[in-house]
C-alpha cells in the first residue's frame, strides 16, 4: 500500500515521456507542446532518453519513407516516363518532372519529414530512370 505513490509515479513518468516523443515527432507538437512536456519530464532527469527516442523516431521515418519510395516507386516511375516520352513533348516532359518533384515534397512533408526529403527522393527516382540524361 506504501509503494502505491511511488509506482502511479513512475507509471505517470512513463506516459508522458510517450506523450512526449509523439509531440516532437508530429507537425503540431514541434513548436511548443513537445518543449512544455520536456520542461515537465527535465526535472525527472530522463531528458537525455527522450531526446534518443525522438531521433531515433525520425531517423526511421526517414528511412522508412526512403526506402519505401526508392524500392515501390521505380517501376512505376520507369513506365510513367515512358508513356510521356513517347509523346516526345520536352514541355510535357518537364512537366511531369515539376509534378513528380512536389509530390513527393509534399507527400513526405505529410509524413512528418522535409520538403527537401522528398525534392531529394523525387532526383533519387529520376536518377534510376532510362531518361536521367534528358532532365
């Protein structure tokens, strides 16, 4: 019955560091909720932990998100470039680049992870393709 306190303590610990890591993970929680529960959790001195699962949640969004679209996407994208070269329209062409690019900006800035990731992964898919010498 004495030890009642001490573990709702430690279970409420746990919870919030959870809580925690999803905020710094999500778009919301990035900007000021993900710091408030920090602030509550430091005086705990677990700070350091959370920071490691936060990093570590991102480097395997980062990585799943890669590897999901380089190993799915390069056959799809092989025959999509196919179909519009053979309307041999370098405007046409162009086009579908501009569109492959932000749309795989802006479905992993959906996920969770930078514009950039996906310009990035967007150059990565075109680079595998029999037209990377034509962009």
């Amino acid at each position: 019955m004495l030890a009642l306190p001490v573990i709702l303590a430690g279970i409420r610990v746990a919870v919030v560091s959870a809580v925690a890591i999803a905020a710094i993970g999500a778009k919301f929680g990035a900007g000021g909720l993900g710091v408030l529960l920090f602030e509550g959790i430091a005086q705990s001195g677990r700070i350091d932990k959370i920071a490691i699962g936060a990093l570590g949640l991102a480097a395997l969004k980062a990585v799943l998100a890669l590897g999901v679209v380089l190993y799915a996407g390069q056959r799809p994208m092989r025959w999509w470039f196919s179909v519009v070269a053979r309307q041999r329209s370098h405007e046409l062409f162009m086009l579908n680049l501009l569109l492959v690019s932000l749309g795989l900006a802006a479905l992993t800035e959906a996920a969770g992870l930078s514009l950039a990731l996906g310009a990035f992964l967007a150059g990565m898919l075109i680079a595998e393709t029999e037209f990377r010498y034509q962009v």
